[in-house]
C-alpha cells in the first residue's frame, strides 16, 4: 500500500511539474559563456568570439568586458544587454566601463585574460566568467569558464 502511494505521489508531481514547467528559481538566467573563437587578430575589432547570453530583455542587465594583456587594460566596456541567444563578441577599445591602460594593437604572442562580469545594477555581479588564451594572434585557450574557480580570481592560471 505505501509503494502505491510513493508511485502515485512521484508521478502527480512529475505530471505537475510537466504541466507547469520547471520553476523559474532552476531556470539560468543572467549569464554569459563563451562558445568559441571565431576570428584571431590584435588589432582593435579583429579578436571575435562567440557567445552564449541568458539575460533578461528588459535592459536592466549589463555585460562588463575587461581585456587585460601585460599588465595593460585594453578594453572596459560596460554594455547593456537587451537580447538573449548566441551571438559574436568582438574586442575593440572601449572605456565605457572604466580606464583602459593600453592601445591597440595588443602586443602578439602575449597572454590575454577576458573577462565578462553580468551586472545589474552596473557595479552588482550576477554572474562572471573568463576566457584566457596565449595571444591574441594564436587563440590556443588556456582556460574559458567560470572567473572564480581555483584561484583564477587573481588573475593567475592556477
């Protein structure tokens, strides 16, 4: 009688579930990942990846970009976001987030850190994720995932 009940109980909330659709605190929302490299370069606007972005289409969301490469900040660009789906990311000199140090060209064969942090409002992370490769003219990926796993944080490969 109780395996009656058990069976009965999973599958009422299996078909509600199904009927409602999964609740919207599992859904993935606020992110920003990055699929590939599409287009290497070191000039402004060569260096192109393609993104994964799960924002809310309200504009209340924001993408910050920093790309630092030799201890130089080339790109600081905070852009509000109003469409979700895949799309092409290009590196250019921005300083709509803040100061940049450096000027294009980025310097070939030197480690370049990307940085992508979802905001909302500007200044509040939600979301943060990095992508470092060895330069900006080869793109051989040394790490693309979360910004906060294993010490990366600091900025150093761990």
């Amino acid at each position: 009688m109780f395996r009656k009940t058990l069976l009965r109980s999973l599958l009422m909330a299996t078909a509600i579930v199904l009927l409602l659709g999964i609740p919207s605190v599992f859904a993935q929302s606020n992110t920003f990942r990055v699929r590939s490299i599409t287009a290497l370069g070191c000039n402004s606007d060569d260096f192109r990846i393609s993104v994964d972005m799960d924002v809310p289409a309200d504009g209340s969301t924001f993408v910050h970009t920093t790309v630092t490469s030799g201890g130089l900040v080339y790109m600081n660009q905070l852009f509000q976001m109003v469409t979700s789906g895949i799309g092409l990311w290009g590196l250019f000199s921005d300083s709509t987030g803040g100061p940049t140090t450096g000027m294009f060209p980025i310097p070939a064969g030197q480690q370049m850190r990307i940085n992508f942090a979802v905001e909302s409002p500007p200044g509040t992370e939600l979301d943060e994720w990095t992508l470092i490769v060895d330069g900006c003219d080869t793109g051989r990926i040394l790490y693309n995932g979360p910004t906060r796993v294993g010490g990366l944080s600091d900025g150093r490969i761990n």
